[in-house]
C-alpha cells in the first residue's frame, strides 16, 4: 500500500493529477466493458441498429412464404382458433402444391374444441345414435397429425416463465452434440415448456421453440437458436426446419470458454454470439412473400409462391396479438421474424458479433485513451480537435468498414466514449487549474492593478512571467510635503488620520490605475507605482506622465473639497501636496520575497533614480521631476522643462533631470514658451560659466510673471553661483561641476 502511495505521488508530480485521474477513468472504463451493465450493452446494440437502418438487407432470392393467418382469413374461416381439420386441409394442399417443408408459428397445447367426440359430449338434443356416430369419427387432432404425418412438417414449442405440467420425456427431442467447450450455461433458459398434445407431437418431422427473446428495449436483434426449457435443449422453430430440410440427425455446436460460436448443420454452418443467438441481418417487411390462408385453403394460392419454398404458418392479423418490434420495422409479425432468419441462413447474410469483439474494442480504447492523455495536454485545442475528429472518423469507418464488407459487429461507440471522456476529463482539469490561476492572478493583482488589466490578465496568464524577468520600465515613487505637520493636526484623532490617508490615497491610486499602471507598495503616505509589467505596454511612459499629472489634477480636487469642509466646519485647513519622480529604465521585475511571503515588486538603479527625483521636487520647485528618457520619450505630449544635471549612482556622466509642467496645451501656451526661454537662457550662462550672464536671467526672469513659477529654481541656481564665487577656482568644470550638485 505504502509503495502504491509512493507510485501515485511521483506520477502526479511528473505527470499531472488530471493524468493520473484520467489513467483511472481509462481502467474504470475497461472494467465497465468487461462486466458490460445494460446501459453500455444498449448503446452498442442502438448503435448495430443504426448500421442496419443505413443499409438493411437486400433480398435477391425468397426462399420463404408465410400462409398468414390474416384479417380476410378470419373474416371467411371464423375466429381462431380454427378447426384443425381446417388446417389439415392447408398442410395436404401445401404439401400437394411441393412445399419444401411446413412449419407452424402456433402451439396445439390443447385438443381441439371442435373435435367430434367433444361435440356429442357437449351438444344437446342428439339422440343416442348421432352421438355415438360423431365418437366414431376420427378427432381433429388425428386428422392433423395425420395430414402432419404425410408431409414434413415442423410443430411450434414455447418456453414458459413457470412449469405447467411435467417433463414428457416420452415424446421426442433433437438430438444436440457439442464440440470445444460447455454450451448450456450460456443458453437463454426457460423454467417450463408448452408442448403440443402427443398425437400431434409424435406425428411432426420436427419441433422447435417459437420463442423470441427480445432486448431489454423491446426491440427484436438477436434471435435464439438454441435455448433451454424445462431442462431440456430444444431448437429455435427456425434452426429445426433448416435441420428437418437438411436432414440433419443431430446439431452440433461448436462453442469455447467464452461461450458458442457456431451451430453446424449438414452443409451448413450458423454463426452466434455467445449466448447460442444469431444476430439477423433484417430486410425491411415484404408483403410480397404473404400468403393468405384462406388463399390456400380454396386452392387459390400461387404456385411458384408455395413449390420449393419453406412455408411458415402463423398470424399477421393485428388482433391476434403477434407483432414485433425490428431494427428496420416498428410491426413486425412475429412469423416474419422466423422468415427473416431463415433467408439470412441460407444466403449467408447474418450478421454476427465475434467472441473477440471485446479485445479489440479495450484494445481500441486502451491506444485512444493513452495517446489522448500523453499528448493532449501539449497540443492546441484546433489541433486536438481536429485530430480528435480523425480518430473518431477512423472508429466509426472501421467499425462500418467491418459491418458492409463482412457483416462483422464491431462496436465504436466504447472506445469513442471512453475516449471522449478522458478528453472531456482533461479539459475539465484544464479549465478548473485555468480559473485558479485566475482567481489567484484577480487575489494578487487586484489590489494594485486596475480591473480591466486583472482581467486581461486573467484570460491571458501566459503574458505574465512571476520568476523575474529584466525589461524596460518606468517607475514612479509621489510623497506628500508636509505630512508630518498634517499628522500632528490629528494627534488626537487616529481615525481621522486613517480616514484622510484613504482618502488622498484612493485618488492617487485611482489615477495610476486609469492609466495602465501596478501598484508596487503604499509606504505611508507615498506610493510606488511602475508600467510594462506585468502587462506590456510600449506606451508607459506617456501613461506614466498622463497619471502623474492626472494626480496632480485629482489633489486639486480633493483640496477644494476639504477647503470647503473646513470653512463648513470652522477647523483649520492644511493643504495637501504632493511630489512626483519619474524615471525610465531596465529593471529586475517578478515574485520578491521569502518561501511564505513575497509580493511583485521591482528592484534596479533606475528605481533608486525614481526615488531621488521624487525627492528633488522640493529643491527644484516642480510636483513631477522625470529623468532624462522619460523626459524624450513624451517631449512632444507634454511641457517638458530642463532642470540640471545630476549625479548618479553607477555611471560617469551625470543624468539630465526635468520637470513636466502640464500636458500638451501648456507645451503650447506662449507663457509656457517664455518660461521655457528663461529657463534655457539662465542654464546656458551657468554651464558656460558665464556668472553675471546667469544672474542677470535669473534676475530678469524675478521681474516678470512667468518667474513666479521658478522661484526656487533661481533660488537654487542663485545660491550655487554664490557658492563658487566664493570658492577658489578649480583646475577643471568636472570638479566645478561637483562641487555646485553636490
């Protein structure tokens, strides 16, 4: 047990648990074969119907005619049952116009009531000398076992669900020998048998069971040759007028541990199921091998319908009640049936189902099933399906291929089943690890991406890589200025501190999301935030701007809001700022952290960048600092501003920072235009040295109203220029340089 435990868990780990549920399904179906419960048989035969609806026997020869008991019989002769002299009369006429051999589709279990000796029993107001006249004449029965006696002639038996009357064993039987193998416990077994009364017994050629065994449905397939009753072997009415017309003395039967295979006559050979039952290859109903009864009793019959033809006597009439369900027929009369098997014998049209019928459908299904579960789950679902179609293709012709060329009955329908639900199985599997990737990817995404991005993330987990991968990104770190002076307002109030936190950071967020990005991490009351990951978009650093901005814009809103609230409410109001840094570079993105916890999160020089220029809206004066590929990827979208030039950690060369002042309108307002020439000026004098150059445009741009907005730009700058001045010179603009950003 402990090693099937261990066997389990390697499969499952190299494997997959769909694999090995499906490996169970594939022995679980192989089982239901063998054991085959009704459900599964009565698919396979409906399946066998089909081939016969599609192509039912053709009939080339009719070398049987039914004289039927039918409506215009009953309505000249009376109801049945009829005299037996009546049908005396129609096996002498039968015999007389070269019938081959008679059969009777009727049991004469009892005498006939008409009989003269029961008619001066029962009549009244005969005298004494009629009465003893009618007991001298010969019964019914006699005159028909004698007209039976003349010519060949095959009685009917019936099986019986109880036992009437005992055992006769006086009366004579077929004789049966059996080669390979026992055959009677296969055999369909009847507890009692309903016989015909021994005068009429003794005096047939032959005597066979009547008896149809139909499927579970109703439906009439498979027809016994050969079955039980009351202890005794006894033929199908059929096999006993192919074995009185071959002038077989006994029947051998041919079977193995499966069960019969075949019944051998002389010249003859009959294939069955195990079960000693042929499988008829059904033509659809012929009116044209009827017969009336009446017909043959007034010497109308056809001749070439009688000469040389095994001849059935039996009913058609409704009433009668002996009307059967085929594969091809919805009425059919029970005598047709007998019919039917008989022409299917003699031209060799049966159709049968081989004892290793079994192996190659488990076969079948055992090469489908293991090549679905190899392979299916690598292959695209077009490619499955399609490859899925060739194979059931292939099942179903072979199985037809089998049917129209050797009438062999190969069931496709478990193998396509078993398939099909391994398939089934695998998709199941599939689509439920799908949709725990989804709910896992929604769990971890949702709280920093925006919905639309966690769903197009869920139907496409393949776009997402958790192990860490290197790509271009652009991050963004905000801050607010002054919180903690906004704090200590609430130094009394902690939920209204976590309540205002909430509300400056919902629309921070909100702004992010709108325009594509992830959340990295709240830190207090900043925010780290990054695009192209773990969705691609080649456009994150306009959207990356558009929300810094957007952010900007969302800040305003909120703080007129809360300036209106304070006015309302009489307490102090305390504006809300905010900084922004941006920058653009490769960094290192995916799963971060320990076995049990980790987050996705971003780490790389251009992250530490990021944070610094947040940091630098304060010196500079501007809410959003970018760096330098930022800045030229979105020039022509936004109003860009050069700021400086900054060290950073790793390179030589010093990185250009700017700040974006508006969106494309400001870019084109002239008051932008003119900010941006101070600005270009003032850097231009400072870069060349140029020190009263720089002073006087920082002094000129004081002066007017554009200048408000660099204030502490011309701060910054004024203050460097003082610092040089006051510093011995240096022998080289990189050690200047240094000293002035340091």
């Amino acid at each position: 047990m402990k090693r099937l435990k261990v066997l389990r868990r390697w499969f499952a780990r190299r494997f997959g648990y769909a694999r090995l549920i499906c490996l169970a399904l594939l022995i679980g179906f192989a089982v239901l074969r063998v054991f085959d419960p009704a459900p599964v048989k009565e698919l396979r035969i409906r399946t066998f119907d089909t081939y016969q609806v599609i192509e039912p026997r053709v009939k080339t020869i009719r070398p049987v005619t039914i004289v039927e008991i039918d409506e215009k019989s009953l309505a000249k002769l009376g109801q049945w049952p009829w005299p037996r002299t009546y049908l005396a009369d129609m096996v002498t006429n039968l015999t007389n116009l070269g019938a081959a051999a008679i059969a009777f589709d009727v049991v004469f279990s009892e005498p006939d009531r008409l009989n003269p000796d029961a008619a001066a029993r029962t009549m009244r107001y005969l005298d004494e000398v009629t009465r003893g006249k009618l007991r001298a004449l010969p019964s019914n029965d006699q005159v028909l076992a004698d007209a039976i006696r003349g010519s060949r002639v095959v009685l009917g038996e019936t099986g019986l669900a109880s036992v009437l009357a005992p055992f006769d064993k006086d009366l004579p039987l077929t004789g049966f020998a059996t080669v390979g193998g026992e055959a009677e416990p296969f055999l369909f077994e009847f507890p009692g048998l309903l016989r015909n009364v021994p005068i009429i017994e003794r005096s047939a050629a032959g005597r066979g069971l009547v008896t149809i065994v139909p499927e579970r449905d109703g439906i009439i397939r498979r027809v016994p040759m050969i079955l039980r009753a009351q202890g005794a072997m006894m033929p199908s009415l059929s096999l006993e007028i192919l074995r009185v017309v071959t002038g077989t003395p006994t029947v051998l039967i041919k079977a193995d541990r499966a069960g019969l295979k075949s019944i051998k006559l002389r010249g003859l050979e009959i294939p069955t199921d195990k079960n000693g039952r042929l499988w008829v290859h059904f033509a659809r109903q012929d009116p044209s091998i009827y017969v009336s009864a009446a017909d043959v009793l007034d010497g109308s019959a056809p001749l070439d319908k009688i000469k040389g033809k095994l001849v059935l006597i039996g009913a058609s009439a409704t009433l009668l009640n002996d009307i059967k369900t085929t594969p091809v027929s919805p009425t059919m009369p029970g005598v047709e049936i007998h019919a039917q098997v008989l022409e299917s014998v003699l031209i060799h049209a049966g159709v049968s189902q081989p004892n290793y019928a079994i192996a190659v459908e488990l076969f079948a299904a055992l090469v489908l099933g293991l090549l679905v579960i190899g392979f299916a789950p690598g292959v695209g679902p077009v490619t499955l399906f399609l490859v899925g179609a060739l194979f059931a293709t292939a099942l179903v012709g072979t199985s037809w291929f089998f049917y129209q060329q050797y009438r062999l009955l190969l069931d496709f329908t478990y193998p396509l089943l078993s398939t099909t639900a391994i398939y089934l199985t695998l998709i199941f599997s599939s689509f439920v690890r799908e949709q725990a990737q989804r709910r896992q990817i929604r769990s971890a995404f949702g709280q920093y991406l925006s919905p639309a991005l966690v769903e197009q993330l869920a139907l496409s987990p393949e776009k997402l890589v958790l192990g860490g991968e290197e790509r271009e990104m652009t991050i963004l770190f905000s801050d607010v200025r002054g919180f903690t002076t906004i704090s200590e307002t609430y130094k009394n109030d902690p939920q209204g501190l976590t309540r205002l936190m909430n509300r400056f950071l919902t629309p921070l967020t909100n702004a992010i999301l709108t325009y594509k990005g992830t959340i990295d991490k709240y830190m207090g009351d900043a925010i780290m935030a990054f695009w192209n990951a773990p969705l691609d978009d080649k456009h994150h650093q306009l959207n990356a701007c558009n929300a810094a901005v957007d952010m900007l814009e969302r800040i305003d809103e909120l703080n007129k809001t809360r300036e209106r609230e304070a006015k309302e409410g009489g307490h102090v109001y305390i504006p809300l700022n905010i900084g922004v840094g941006l920058n653009t570079g490769t960094c290192v993105v995916g799963n971060m952290g320990s076995d049990l916890r980790f987050d996705y999160s971003v780490l790389g020089d251009s992250v530490n960048l990021a944070s610094r220029l947040e940091g630098q809206t304060k010196e500079y004066g501007f809410p959003i600092v970018v760096g330098s590929k930022t800045a030229l990827a979105v020039k022509d979208k936004f109003a860009i501003l050069e700021l400086d030039f900054i060290m950073v950690k790793g390179k030589t060369e010093p990185e250009v920072i700017y700040a974006i002042a508006g969106r494309e309108e400001v870019a084109n307002s002239e008051r932008f235009q003119r900010l941006r020439n101070l600005t270009i000026e003032m850097l231009a004098c400072y870069r060349s040295r140029d020190w009263d150059g720089a002073m006087e445009a920082i002094a000129r741009g004081r002066k007017s109203d554009e200048g408000r907005d660099l204030e502490l730009l011309f701060d910054l700058y004024e203050a460097r220029i003082l610092d040089y001045r006051k510093a011995p010179p240096p022998d080289d603009w990189n050690g200047a340089y240094a000293l002035l950003t340091k």
